[in-house]
C-alpha cells in the first residue's frame, strides 16, 4: 500500500443502508435478530455434522464448510454495520477497512467453488453410485474443500490490495454499509483502469466458471434421473439435491440481478439493497432449506435433542419427589 494513500486517508466513514436517524432502532433491531438467527443456525449445523456420526458422509462435509463460510461471511460486515446504527460517528479505519473489503471478496469466491463443489459430489453420488466412495475419499474431499479458500482469499488479498493501492483523495465517505470495491473506486482521484477490469475480470469469470461446473453437473444428474425405471428411485435422487438446487437458486439469482442489470439503471439504494440479500438473506435461509428439506438433518437434530430433553424431565421428576 502507498505511503500516499496512508498520508491523504486514515479512515472512512460508512452512511450505511439509510440516512434517516428515525429508522436506526428498528434497522438495529432488525439486523440483530437476523444476526442472531444466522449465528445459531450455521453455527448448530456445523457442530451438528461434527457430532452425529450419521452425518459424517461427503455431502454433510462440504455442507459443514458452506455454513463455516456463512457465518464468516455475515460476521464479517453485520458486526460494524450494528455498532453503527446507534453511533453518531459511522467510521472505520484505514485497515479495518481493508480487512473488510478482503474478507468479503475471500469468502464471495469461496462460496461459489463450494457450492460448485457440492454440485460435483451430487454428480458422482448419482451419476457413479458404485465408484463414490473412491472417488470421493476423505483425501479428495479435502482437496475439493480447501482449493476454494486457497483460490478464494489468494484473489481476494490479489483484489483488495489493488483497491487499497489507489489514493483516496476526493472524499473519505462510502455509501454504502460495508466496505466494498464500487464505491471504494468512486472515492478515488488515482487511475482506476486496472482495478476496474481486474474486478471485471474476476467477476465474470469466478462467477461463469463455478456456475459452468454447477450447471454441467446437473445436466447430468438430471439426464441420469429421468433414465431411471423406478419412480421412487427418480424421487429421491431428485431429493438429495433439492436443497442445493435452492441455496444455488437464491444465491446466484441474487448476484445475477446485481451483476447483469446495465450500470446505468442500478442506484446506490438498489445496490444496497441486493447486497443485503446475498450478506444476510442467504447466510440465514441455507441452515433452514438444508434442516427443513433433509431427512438426515433432521433425524440427527431429534437425536441430539432427545437425550436432553430426557434428561430434562429425569431432572424435573427426581426434583418433584424431593
């Protein structure tokens, strides 16, 4: 980063999702609960997946790393944005700001190439039934979960630091609730060329690629369901990937609306609006559309809680003799 740039801006200030000091409280409120949701139901999931030896298959293992990469992904921006709705000075340092816009490119990519994970291990569960333990070992499982965060934060750190390379002169005011590129490069009196089409570039092809490898899976899997003789067959094929095909459905459409609309008809309220759905609205509805649409889920969240509940009552009775 440039001596420069230290020298001109040492902090920003964030306006957040509104201007209107009426509506903080309620947006705190709001968000808050949103948080809370998001914590308890990724953050149960993976401690779920850890302790009910049912779930310790391939397809619960990558669904532990998608829920680890939501509540980062919510934590990474919910926590500034909070303590700003009921603080008068909305600001940010220099490298706190930095870390923010990095992190969030980081766990962005991430979660594309573990999503497209996940499709891979669905296409080879169905596709190659009798070939799936071979070719999804724990070794190769590894790999196929470690590769996105590899690849996701060597780009993110590669994105922010071109970001943070430019000198912010005009202004030290960001529209927005988090610390992202678009109005980061608005802030700059510096060429913005190369960093412009680098998140051109990184935007179109993280996002084609990994939605390639999605929609190529599925072309298969769907094309191996219909070839099956048994209608109950064809049923629970399609039931296993149910759930994945909504947590894609509502992620990729979210960035999609962001993304393909012309920049001259999307505004800064718009834009914030959109990002709202991919930071909080997905990190909060995948615990539930993978509890609620999967059978193993829910059997091994009945026999954790069954046990407590046992003992719960075993307490209330020997308290009631005494």
């Amino acid at each position: 980063m440039s001596m420069a740039n230290s020298s001109v801006t040492t902090g920003f200030v964030l306006l957040g999702l509104t201007g209107r000091p009426e509506l903080q409280p309620a947006l705190f409120v709001l968000f808050l609960v949103v948080y809370l949701v998001t914590v308890l139901g990724n953050l149960g999931m993976v401690v779920l997946i850890s302790l009910d030896a049912g779930l310790h298959k391939p397809m619960y293992f990558f669904l532990a790393h998608l829920a680890f990469v939501d509540l980062c992904y919510a934590s990474n921006a919910t926590p500034q944005m909070l303590a700003n709705f009921l603080s008068e000075e909305k600001t940010i340092s220099f490298a706190g700001c930095f870390t923010q816009c990095f992190v969030f490119i980081a766990l962005l990519l991430t979660e594309f190439y573990m999503l497209a994970a996940m499709a891979y291990d669905r296409y080879v569960a169905i596709c190659d039934p009798l070939r799936y333990s071979v070719k999804m070992s724990r070794r190769v499982c590894t790999a196929l979960a470690s590769l996105p965060y590899l690849y996701g934060f060597s780009d993110g750190l590669f994105q922010a630091i071109l970001t943070f390379r430019m000198t912010f002169c005009r202004s030290n005011v960001i529209n927005h609730f988090y610390c992202a590129d678009p109005p980061l490069i608005k802030l700059s009196c510096s060429d913005t060329y190369v960093k412009e089409h680098a998140m051109l570039v990184s935007a179109g092809f993280n996002l084609s690629a990994s939605l390639s490898i999605i929609l190529l899976s599925y072309t298969f899997i769907i094309t191996t369901i219909l070839r099956m003789n048994s209608a109950e067959g064809r049923r629970k094929a399609f039931s296993t990937c149910g759930s994945h095909m909504v947590a894609v459905s509502l992620f990729y459409g979210t960035l999609f609306c962001m993304y393909v609309r012309p920049p001259a008809d999307q505004t800064v309220e718009d834009s914030k609006i959109i990002a709202v759905f991919y930071t909080f609205v997905s990190p909060v509805l995948n615990p539930l559309i993978y509890s609620l649409r999967n059978k193993d889920v829910k059997q091994a969240l009945k026999s954790v809680l069954r046990p407590r509940a046992l003992r719960t009552r075993a307490a209330c009775a020997l308290s009631n003799e005494q």
